[in-house]
C-alpha cells in the first residue's frame, strides 16, 4: 500500500469476535428479538459494539445500564410486557453473577430471557486470570438451555455455528423443552483481539423489518414437550375459581362460564368481571361459605394470602389445576387431583344461590368497610348557611384525610386505567391492595416467581419502555414501600441518550419493613430485636435522591395531594413520596 492510502472500516477483514458477535445477533434478529440490554465490559466489547451496530441500522433498541443487577431486572420487564425474548450482554466475573436474581425470577415466572455472558477463552480458565470464574453452568437449574462456547478463530464454519446457537437460544427461552419459557445462558468465549474492524449489517436484515416500529413476527413458542390433557367439568360441585398471579384471562371466562364465584388476586390479569369476589380471604375461613367448597380450579401461582393454599390443601378437596407449561406447578399439599392445559364447563343452569351468597357477602363487607360516601348536594344547595358551611367542611375534611396504606392503594387503583400500567413491589401495599381494590380490567405486573424486593425499579422501567414504545399512551405506576424502593435505588440511574419513560415511582415510607408485623414472632420478640434484624427502619431523603438521579419529586401526606400528585402531566419520571404510620 502507498503512502497516504488508507483502507476505510468497511474494506477491514473483522476479528473472529467482531465476526461471530455479529452472526450471533443477526441470527437473534432473524428469530424475533429486538432488544438487547448491555452492560459495559472488556471482555464483551464484541457483542456490545456489534449491538449498537445493529441499533444504529434499525434493527435493535439498545438499552445500556451500569450495574447488572439492574440490567438483568430491565430486561425482565422488557420481555414480560413485550412478550418476547429480550438479550443481555454482560462481561466476565461478578458481572455474571449479578444477573443471578433476575434469572431466578425469570425462571420462576416463566420469562424468556436469553443471557450473552462473556469469557475468557479455555487456555486462561482455571490459573487465576483475572476476572475469571467458573461461569459455565452457573445458574443451575433456573437455565432452559446453556452452552459454554469455545472462543472463535475465524473459521468460515463459525457464522453458521452462530445462527444455530441463536436458533436454540430464542426456541428454548420462547418454551420449547419440558420447563416452558425462561432464561437460555449462552457462555462465549473471546480470545484477544476482543473486537476489532467494521460490522456488517446485512440490509436484506434491515429490508426485512417493517417500517412501524422495527418489528416483525414475533417468535413463537415451539410446543412444550408435557403433555397435559383438557377437560370438561361438570356442574355437580360447589366450585371455585381462583386466579394466582398471571393466570390471565382465562380464569375469568371459566368463572364466568360455570357461574362460579372468581378469587382474582391483584396481579393475575383476571380481576374484573361480575363473579368477583374481593373479601375473598375472609369469606375462605367463613364456614357457610368457604367451608362448604367441594372444588377448586386453579390458575396461575397464587402467593398473596393463607387462605388459599390452606384450602387447596384440605382433606377430599377436588383440586385442578390448569398450567398449559411449565415443569412445575402450583400444588401446596400436592393434593391437586389432576394437571390440565385448558378446562371448560359442560352447558347448564347456574347455581345462583351459591354464586349469589359469595357476591352479596364480599359486596356487604366492601359496604361496611368502606369509607368514601357521596357528597350530600342537597346540602350543598340548601338555603340554610349552616347546612352550606357543614357541607363544605366534609368536603375540606375529606380532602385533608391523612393517608393511610388502603388510601393509597385506592388512590393508586383510582388513577390506573387500561392504558396504563401498575407494578407492584413485594411490600405490604400490595397485600393492601389485594384485599380491598375492586375490579378493573388493567394490566397489573408483580415479580412474584420468587416474591422478592429485587430490581422492582428497574423491572417497571423495563415494562415502562416496551409498553410505551409499543404505542401506549399512558404512565405507568410503580407502587413500592420504602425498603423495596432502596434495595433497587440504583435503578433510577437513567441511561444517556435513551428517552425515559412515563413512570411514577410511589413510595409508601413507613420507615420500615413492617410486613413483618403479619409473623407469629411480632408478638413474642424483644421489640429492639425485631427492629433492628426485620424491620430494620432507615432514615432516608427521598427528594435528595430523586434530585440526584434527575427524577422529579412530589411529597403527598393528603388525599388531595395524592391525586394531585397521581394525576400530574409530567415528561420526567417522577417519585412521589408518602409518609406512612408504621
């Protein structure tokens, strides 16, 4: 070559990792997947450039977080609104166990998550290379696929080798295999040097996308290797149906259909219709009620009360529960007496009075409970001043009502409609929540495959990007308590460059961890014991950060504040502080 030519990126030959990173994402592209959430790191700069390549060309979204933790929870929230398989590349190390937590969640919830962890090659393993470790394998059993693989040498047999690899990793994680869909672990290797040269793009890729969003057809989840029948119930049995977390739909068209009283907790997407019944906990331990159910079908993976697995484990209880996929599923006392991929109910006359009872006995309750009553308007235009004045001191009274939790979970479940979405941390609020909000037909997200604090943060802004890019027009709502607020503060730390989304962030700061209060042991502990090791109460300033993390702040100790806040048109995320009494 003569002095000053120059060979432009496009004409270099690229680095076998270069090379096969980008073989690897085409063949995910080709398959259905569109987002890819990086966290920054040496020994994964083949696939992190190759996916900000690959975005640059319209092919991806890129979301890039710092800290895997993080990372692992946003792309669950990615995947579980947009029900797609979502990629993380992360580095070597620490790096790969950080995701540990989002994986054991996206196990348990059946998530499809496909996890691209960088390595050192096979001659550095095992010598004490720095930041290296035994990943292969290290998620266990939470994985529906895993391959550790040998780091690429440019050999022309690895380009299909990649797409392969993509293949099995977007089958599995979409449900292909006994367990259903989950996380897929692909371990790959990469010897120096770790990236280098032009990515190529093929445009028939790009072509092929539409021009609405980038997307094209979704991948469909290949047939689970169980095989559970469908069944046909009889109307024989006094029944019930009881709708777990993500039980969808479903439940309550069989509800519906059989004329069954429906037990819908508030996260299983079935919480609406007119066989719902929301005192359903204390109606379960009502012997002319609860004690007299003959049959229970189940949906989804119920976690929010005892009632329920105390009556699925009751002696001559016929139990079905309904899980078209899955390895596992829900059976305390495993006495349920069949597992079933679908169920409908034979045609026939409903039972009125047993349906009936259950409607007026959860509708009593929600009337003598309740505490909001119709302003008196005939008072309100009444001649006599006195009356007036009265009038609007009830009024003035009721918008200065101090908060208390079920406040702010009705006002929170006031504010949500279907366009909007509701996440819900694993606090005490959404037990709140779950005990006395009525029926509405939104869309409602909990982590409770494990039930855990983790990431709730960064798995709202997560569902917050997918729902929104996708055309949503409304805010989601992310209601947490204060210990699950900070266990993910890092969370708030938005990405540069990405536009954030419309979330609030509700804290309910009642300086503690009081969901502790429900145990046995609240009542016999020392209480400075139970306050330092359980409840283990912090003092923190929220609006500081907030601040810090470039969110907007509102602090709410009124109904009137509340809804004021909940109600705001804001571009900024915001975090909207309550105080609560413990």
């Amino acid at each position: 070559m003569s002095d000053g030519q120059r060979t432009s990126p496009e004409d270099q030959s690229p680095a076998p990792s270069t090379a096969f990173a980008a073989a690897l994402l085409e063949g995910l592209v080709r398959r259905g997947v569109r987002d890819v959430v990086v966290a920054p790191g040496s020994r994964s700069q083949a696939l992190a450039l190759a996916a900000a390549a690959f975005e640059r060309a319209g092919a991806i979204a890129v979301h890039v977080r710092i800290d895997e933790r993080a990372a692992g929870f946003f792309a669950l929230g990615l995947a579980v609104e947009s029900r797609r398989p979502v990629a993380i590349v992360v580095t070597s190390g620490t790096a790969v166990a950080n995701l540990h937590p989002a994986v054991l969640e996206a196990h348990h919830s059946l998530v499809p998550l496909i996890l691209l962890t960088a390595d050192r090659p096979e001659e550095l393993r095992g010598i004490r290379s720095n930041q290296t470790t035994a990943q292969p394998g290290i998620f266990a059993k939470a994985t529906r696929f895993a391959v550790d693989v040998a780091a690429p040498s440019g050999l022309r047999s690895e380009s299909r080798a990649a797409d392969e690899l993509a293949d099995n990793a977007v089958s599995f994680a979409a449900g292909r295999g006994e367990a259903g869909a989950g996380p897929v672990h692909l371990n790959l290797a990469f010897r120096e040097p770790l990236s280098s040269g032009f990515v190529h793009v093929p445009h028939q890729l790009v072509d092929a996308l539409t021009d609405e969003g980038g997307l094209v057809t979704p991948p469909a989840a290949a047939p689970t290797a169980v095989y559970r029948p469908s069944i046909l119930l009889d109307r024989d049995k006094r029944t019930v149906v009881i709708a777990g977390h993500a039980a969808g739909p479903a439940a309550e068209s069989l509800a519906h259909a059989g004329g069954w009283p429906l037990i819908a907790e508030v996260s299983s997407d079935a919480r609406y219709g007119r066989n719902l019944v929301v005192a359903y906990r204390r109606l379960l331990a009502d012997p002319a009620l609860g004690g007299r159910i003959e049959r229970a079908v189940v949906f989804g993976h119920p976690t929010l009360s005892r009632e329920v697995p105390a009556l699925l484990s009751r002696e001559g209880m016929d139990v079905t529960v309904v899980a078209p996929t899955g390895g596992e599923v829900y059976n305390p006392g495993r006495r349920a007496v069949r597992v079933v991929s679908a169920v409908s109910v034979v045609e026939g006359p409903v039972d009125r009075q047993w349906l009936g009872s259950w409607i007026t006995a959860s509708r009593g309750i929600a009337e003598a409970e309740s505490r909001d009553s119709a302003p008196d308007l005939e008072a309100a235009r009444s001649h006599d001043p006195a009356e007036r004045l009265a009038y609007v001191k009830a009024e003035f009274s009721a918008v200065r009502q101090p908060i208390d939790r079920r406040l702010l979970v009705e006002a929170v479940w006031r504010a949500t409609w279907p366009h909007d979405r509701l996440v819900l941390g694993a606090s005490r609020l959404i037990r709140e929540a779950d005990a006395v909000v009525g029926g509405k037909k939104v869309r409602v997200h909990a982590n409770r495959g494990l039930a855990g604090i983790d990431g709730t943060i960064s798995t709202a802004l997560g569902i917050a990007t997918a729902s929104q890019r996708a055309g949503g027009a409304g805010v989601t709502r992310v209601l947490v308590g204060d210990l699950t607020a900070l266990h993910d503060i890092g969370g708030l730390l938005l990405a540069a460059g990405e536009t954030p989304p419309r979330l609030q962030l509700v804290v309910g700061d009642d300086g503690g961890g009081t969901i502790f209060d429900g145990l046995e042991v609240a009542t016999s502990a020392r209480k400075d014991d139970i306050d330092r090791v359980l409840y283990t109460p912090r003092s923190v300033d929220f609006e500081a950060l907030a601040r810090g993390f470039g969110w907007g702040h509102a602090r709410a100790t009124t109904r009137a504040e509340l809804d004021q806040a909940l109600t705001a048109q804001t571009s900024a995320p915001t975090l909207i502080e309550v105080p609560l009494e413990r």
